[in-house]
C-alpha cells in the first residue's frame, strides 16, 4: 500500500509530518495501543484553515481531542474553545483559555454545569429548547445566548442530525422567548455533519439557515452572531478539499447569503487535529473460518471499544500501515480483541491487506487524531484505554 495524501494538499507538508509522526512511531517502543499527536502538525493545521476562515473565531471543538498539549497550544496560538461539559471547561481553563474565549456548546446541561460555569466567567450557551433557555436564565442571568438548528440534509460522512437542534418556528420562537427570560439572544448555530468533504456540500443547509435569518430578521430580531460548527474534513482515503481552500469556500458561500455578520463562530474538531494524529497497534491473530473461507480475519490489538468507535456502520474508513505494503494484498475482515461480536471494524467492505500479515506485525493507523483516544472504553474485557503521547 502506497501512502496517498489528497490531490489538493500540499504534499511536501503533509510527507514531512508524516514522515515525522512514521519515524517516532517506528523507533518507539509501545507497550499497548497508542496514538501519538504531533502538536505541531495541529499548529499548522490551525494556520491552514484560520486563513481560510478569515475573520470568523476558531472555537476547537475540544471534544475531539482533549489532550492537554493540544489545548495548551491551541489556547497560546489564541484559538477559542466550544465546550460540552464542565469537565472540558475545566481542561480548557487549566491549558490557559480565558472563560470569555470558551463557548458551552452542549444544548443539554446539567444545572449544577450552568452554575458552576457562570460562576466561572462563562457567558456564551447553547440552546434548542425552551427548558434549556430557563435553565440557563435562573442559573446564568443575563447570558448570551444562541440557538441551534436542526439540519435536514446532510451530504457528511458522519451525521448529527437529529439529536440537537429545533426547527425553524421554534428557533423563532426561542429567540423571543430568551430575551423574555432576560437573556440575551446573538443568533443561531447549527452543524453541517461531521466529515463533509467538500465546500459546496455545505449548500443546501446554508440555504435554509439563510432563510431562518432573514425570517428573523424579518420579525425583529437584531442577530449579531452566526454559527458554523463544525465539519471540517481530513483525510481518510476519499478526496477532500484542502484546508484553506475548504474553508475559504465555507466564508464565501456565507457572504453570499447573509452579507456581512458581526461575529462568525467555526468549531472545527475532526479538521484541526485528526490528522495530526497516528495510532500504534498490532495484528494479534491471522485466520480463515475454513478452508473455503475467501476472506481472512485479521484481529488488532485495538478496536470498536479501545479508540476505534467511528468505525460504527463502517463509516470512517481508515488507512493502515504494515511493514508488508508493496507485497500482494488480499481481502480481509478486520476485527478488534475484545470478547463482544460488535467489534468487528470491518467486514461488509472488506480491506485490502498484506497476505503476509500475522501475529506481532506493527499496524499503524493514520490520522486518527480526532475522535479516538476519548472513545476509548475505560477498561472493556480486560483491555486498557488507548494511550496518548504528544511529541
Ligand atoms: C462535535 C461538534 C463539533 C465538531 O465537529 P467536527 O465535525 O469534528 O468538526 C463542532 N460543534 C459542535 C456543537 C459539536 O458538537
């Protein structure tokens, strides 16, 4: 298997921290599961899309990779932070964030978590409920606020649809009924589903939400703050938009539909760190179910419970490494360690590896920086957490 990287991106870049990442992992000594971040590749990624984004604030979506090192470098490099719980609050104030610069972006919150962050400088929430809106009013008087959005259409690869968001009317409606409560309605946030690999998939939910903000604008409202979420993609094998470019395509779409808005909120996640990102594991069986058996299972040290949950429904396709790429490949089902039969990675598309591949043999796992090391099972079967290092 030859290493390829997007036709879009800059492949004197990304060889370079690949080749980083590849030969600390290749001297390193592991003892179990590992992902390993280059912090630096995190910086550049930041860079990438920041000049993209042009004036919109980058709030990293922390719970894509909290790991302190990343927080404290997004925090100097003066990023904000999109927070879903007092715990990533707490990460991000200890990195150094100032609580003004740190969005509580979960649109359900505990109200102790209200309290506690009010109390701790927080004044900017999300909500899509009118149960939430009151929460925050008796436990964070006088808080901004913004209002989430349901997203019909999703071209991503990994969608939110239908847990968070209210539709239209009912954004309408929350808006009045936060400035009744005291608050102080700024506009709407939405998410465009996690893993959209091109600018112009974004389209369809931009026009609707355009339409929202006329709407409201239309009753009265003065809408100050507009948020983008997230959505950001990295690569995985498809091909992607180049981070600048992607994200300078997003603005552009944005002007054209709404003018000029005050302040812009992006939450990149997946896009800001995942390829920053390689995990270390081993193959720890080979086998056929028979000797008619056209596929073979090959099992890794690691899987759906210890860091490798995003394989759910096969959607996020990743790319291994083998000491044996270059020699013939075949088909196979790749599977996880533990004793649970949902830990199979993937099976109705098969992958194509090393025929030579067996028990011992190093696979490493690219960009796997977002949503992995937090997935991971606190201690399922016996096994333990994915382990981090930060170089
Ligand atoms: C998860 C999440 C994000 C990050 O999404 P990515 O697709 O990883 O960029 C951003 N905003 C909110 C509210 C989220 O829940």
């Amino acid at each position: 298997m030859t290493i390829q990287f997007a036709g879009a991106m800059a492949p004197s870049q990304s060889l370079a921290v690949a080749d980083r990442l590849e030969s600390f992992c290749a001297t390193a000594e592991f003892d179990r599961p590992t992902l390993v971040i280059d912090v630096d590749r995190v910086e550049s990624q930041y860079h990438a899309l920041k000049a993209g984004l042009g004036h919109a604030d980058i709030h990293y979506a922390v719970k894509a990779n909290p790991h302190p090192a990343i927080l404290r470098r997004l925090a100097q490099l003066g990023a904000h932070f999109d927070a879903a719980s007092r715990g990533e609050i707490e990460m991000c104030l200890a990195a150094g964030a100032m609580p003004g610069d740190i969005s509580y972006g979960n649109t359900i919150k505990r109200v102790p978590d209200i309290a506690w962050a009010h109390a701790h400088g927080i004044t900017l929430f999300a909500a899509d409920a009118e149960e939430e809106l009151e929460k925050i009013a008796t436990h964070a008087p006088g808080a901004s606020v913004y209002i989430r959005v349901i997203v019909e259409v999703s071209m991503a690869d990994w969608p939110l649809t239908r847990k968070f968001g209210c539709d239209r009317d009912t954004a309408l409606k929350l808006l009045d009924y936060a400035k009744a409560l005291g608050l102080t309605p700024l506009g709407f946030s939405f998410h465009v589903g996690s893993q959209t690999r091109k600018a112009e998939m974004w389209s369809p939910t931009l026009d609707a939400v355009a339409q929202l903000w006329a709407d409201a604008k239309d009753a009265g409202h003065e809408l100050t703050l507009l948020n983008i979420g997230g959505g950001f993609p990295a690569f995985y094998g498809e091909e992607i938009q180049a981070p600048t470019d992607y994200a300078a395509g997003v603005m552009a779409m944005v002007t054209e539909r709404f003018g000029h808005i005050p302040r812009i909120m992006a939450e990149p996640g997946r896009g800001l760190v995942a390829e920053a990102g390689m995990i270390v594991a081993e193959v720890v069986l080979t086998s056929r179910k028979s000797d008619r058996d056209l596929h073979r299972w090959v099992y890794l040290s690691i899987g759906r419970f210890s860091g490798l949950a995003e394989t759910e429904g096969e959607a996020i396709r990743y790319q291994f490494t083998t000491s044996h790429d270059g020699e013939p490949t075949g088909p196979c089902i790749v599977a996880g360690p533990s004793c649970d039969s949902a830990d199979v990675l993937y099976e109705k598309r098969p992958m194509n590896l090393p025929l030579a591949l067996k028990a011992g043999d190093r696979v490493l796992i690219r960009n796997t920086g977002a949503y992995t090391s937090t997935y991971s099972s606190v201690c399922f079967n016996g096994f333990p957490p994915l382990d981090v290092v930060a170089i």
